[in-house]
C-alpha cells in the first residue's frame, strides 16, 4: 500500500471525478417526463441490452449510469491492474529475488499481498457510496443507504474477482501481460454472457456462470441483498486464491 500510496490518490481522484461529473447531470434529468417518454419508446430488448431504466428516478439513473457499466469498468480496471502487478510486476521488475530471500514463506507473500489488494478496493467502493449517498442529495439524487450498499458491495466483489484471478495467473506465469490479457478476457465474457442472456433464449439456462450475474445481474439497486449470489462470488474470490497460493508456492522461480 505504500509503494502505491501515488497510484491510489489518483484512483480515488478518478472516482470522485466521476460522481461529481456524473451526478451534476442528474438535476437536469430528474422529472423530465419527455425524457422518460423517450426511453419508454425503445425497444425491449434494447432496454435490457444496455440497461436501460428510468431516468428521472435515483434508482434508475444510478442503474444506468453508474453501475451497469462504468463503475464497474472502473473499480475492475483497478483491481485487475493491481492484482496482476503483485506477483508478476514484481518478478519483471527483477525485485522479487530479493523480497523471497527474507525468512518469510511464499505463501505469506501472497497473501499479503492480496490483503493490500483487498484493502484498496475496499476504499475505492466505500469512496464510491460515501460519494453517491453523501454528495448525491446536493444534486438532488436521493437513495436509501441500504440498496446503495446492496450494489455497492455487489461491484466491490465482482472487482475483487477479478483483481484475484488476475493476481493467480500473474502467480502462474510471471507475466503481468498474460495475466491482464487473460483476466480481462474473462470480465468480458462474463459481462456478455450476463446481458446477452436477457434478450438470447439459449444463453439463459448458462447465465448462472457469470459473476457479473450474481454481483450486478440480481438489480440489487432495487431488491436489495442477495446473500446466495454474493456467496457464489466470494467461494469464486476464495477460489482465485487459493489457486494463486498454490502454483505460486510451487513455480520455479528460475524459469
């Protein structure tokens, strides 16, 4: 956390950004009736493609525009440059030689290091809410802080998956550009296979593979918490890791 006490001001700089940019656009849109007409015009599955909702409603703007795409996007991008720089940054870097030749095991390494990942998304998400519930009413968006929670800890896990398998195959490889290629790959395809299934018969029955599904798909914005589903997340969390505790304590480092 130290080492990358920079890069995290700028983080938390970027999403305060982003809500104060995104939240001054709502008073412009919040009760406009021609507005909402608009949306109600497109068709279904367009609607449910980008997630489209209402507009002049605080659920449904944040819906829509925060937490369907972009601050998901954003918390991910976080997590996964984090999580494959860990392991794999510091073998590239040629640093790693002199970190392991301290009394500690391997697995500690690891571990620690993906606490630091953990403690980092946990201060961006928590930025996010303070920022949306504290700051949103002065932009007149007003919302509960229990559905606010409810998605917010939906995308600081999904973001943690992600961070966490990135950090297990830069674990596996020693190559920080494999380990976001591949990661990144995958948040994708989780993210298709999720709103693909909404409009896509033949994609429904696989949908429950996706945690972009179980961490966002669930509308928690609107119905709250969904404990089995943010399960599935947190054994998939636990999965990644353990994974990355494993083949890293077994690599040859020498190869």
């Amino acid at each position: 956390m130290r080492e990358e006490r920079r890069a995290m001001l700028g983080w938390l700089a970027g999403v305060v950004m982003f809500c104060v940019i995104m939240l001054s656009m709502y008073p412009t849109i919040h009760g406009n009736q021609g507005f909402a007409k608009l949306l109600n015009a497109y068709p279904e599955p367009l609607k449910k493609l980008f997630n489209l909702s209402d507009y002049t409603t605080a659920s449904g703007y944040l819906r829509t525009e925060f937490f369907s795409f972009m601050a998901p996007l954003l918390i991910a991008l976080f997590a996964i440059l984090w999580g494959s720089d860990l392991i794999a940054g510091e073998e590239e870097r040629r640093t790693i030689d002199a970190l392991l030749a301290n009394p500690i095991s391997r697995r500690r390494v690891v571990a620690e290091k993906w606490l630091a990942l953990l403690t980092g998304t946990a201060i961006l998400t928590a930025v996010l809410e303070l920022m949306l519930g504290l700051v949103g009413p002065l932009f007149k968006l007003h919302i509960g802080w229990t559905p606010l929670t409810a998605v917010v800890l939906g995308l600081g896990l999904l973001a943690l998956a992600f961070g966490t398998l990135a950090l297990a195959v830069g674990a596996a490889t020693g190559a920080r550009g494999t380990a976001r290629g591949i990661t990144t790959a995958v948040a994708v395809a989780t993210y298709l296979l999720s709103t693909l299934a909404q409009i896509v018969t033949w994609l429904q029955p696989v949908r429950p593979l996706s945690l972009w599904y179980h961490a966002l798909g669930t509308d928690p914005i609107s119905t709250g918490f969904h404990p089995m589903h943010l399960v599935v997340v947190a054994l998939s969390i636990a999965a990644f890791l353990a994974a990355a505790l494993w083949l890293f304590d077994r690599r040859d480092l020498a190869t």
